[in-house]
C-alpha cells in the first residue's frame, strides 16, 4: 500500500516540474520574440521598405503622423548591405505578465556607422495564455552614446 502512494507522488512532482519548466520557458522565450521583431524592423527600414514599417508597428497604418514617420525613417536609414544588430537592449526584465517599456536597438548595415533607435514595445499576454509583441513607436536616429528619450 505505501509502494503506491511513493509512485504517485513522484508522478504527481514529475507533472509538476514539467508544467512549471513549461511556463518558464514560455517566460524567457518573450524576449526573443522581442528581439526578433526589432530586426525584422531595421531590416526593412535598412530596405527602405516604407511599408513594411507601417505593418511592423500596431495601428500605424491608421495614422498619419506614422505613417509619415516610417516614410522619413526608410529614406533616412536605407541603406545597401548586410545588417548587423550590434545591440539590443530590452524593453523589459523578466516578467510574467503584460509590460510596457523602450527597447534600445544598434545596428549596422554594409560599413555603416552605427545606427541607434528606441522602441516603444508592449508585451501582451501572461504565461498560461501566450505572449505577443507589439512595436508601438519608433523613434528617429539617435547618437551612438545616447540614452532613449522619454517622449519621441
């Protein structure tokens, strides 16, 4: 009677661990989401993919004023070349739930000069249900030295 119960508590922390290691790499896998999104944006401004832009960033085809801005981005920042992300500092921490934050991106492209934008990014979601990334406003070129701004 007792050789039972042992097999259904080591069952039952089995099941346990395996759920909890499940959550958690849901948790840690948001920011690679999050840096995949910014390269596939510096990648099309580096393209001079204007529309491209527009899609990557939430609601911005419903706006003038961004749709402007991703059209003066694509012409400032195209450029010929492979580009390299020299450095993306991220919008958030750990967490395990929805947050809001400014990722910082540096990239390079063919011999460029680096190029610095800020990005304000919006994780949605929590762990059980899945998260999503949002881009929701990119900034103008930055100095290589320069901290995000508040508002851009």
């Amino acid at each position: 009677m007792r050789r039972p119960a042992i097999i259904a508590a080591i069952v039952a922390a089995v099941a346990v661990f395996l759920v909890l290691s499940a959550l958690l790499a849901r948790a840690l896998s948001v920011g690679g989401a999050e840096d995949a999104a910014l390269t596939d944006l510096v990648r099309a401004e580096a393209r001079g993919d204007t529309a491209a832009v527009i899609a990557a960033v939430t609601g911005c085809r419903a706006h003038t004023a961004c749709r402007a801005r991703a059209a003066a981005l694509t012409a400032s920042l195209q450029h010929p070349g492979q580009i390299q992300i020299a450095e993306i500092n991220p919008s958030s921490g750990f967490a395990l739930g929805a947050t809001l934050g400014t990722a910082r991106v540096a990239w390079v492209v063919g011999g460029s000069l680096p190029r610095v934008q800020c990005v304000r990014v919006r994780h949605t979601g929590n762990v059980i249900s899945g998260f999503g990334i949002e881009l929701l406003r990119v900034s103008l070129r930055i100095r290589s030295n320069a901290d995000c701004p508040s508002r851009y």
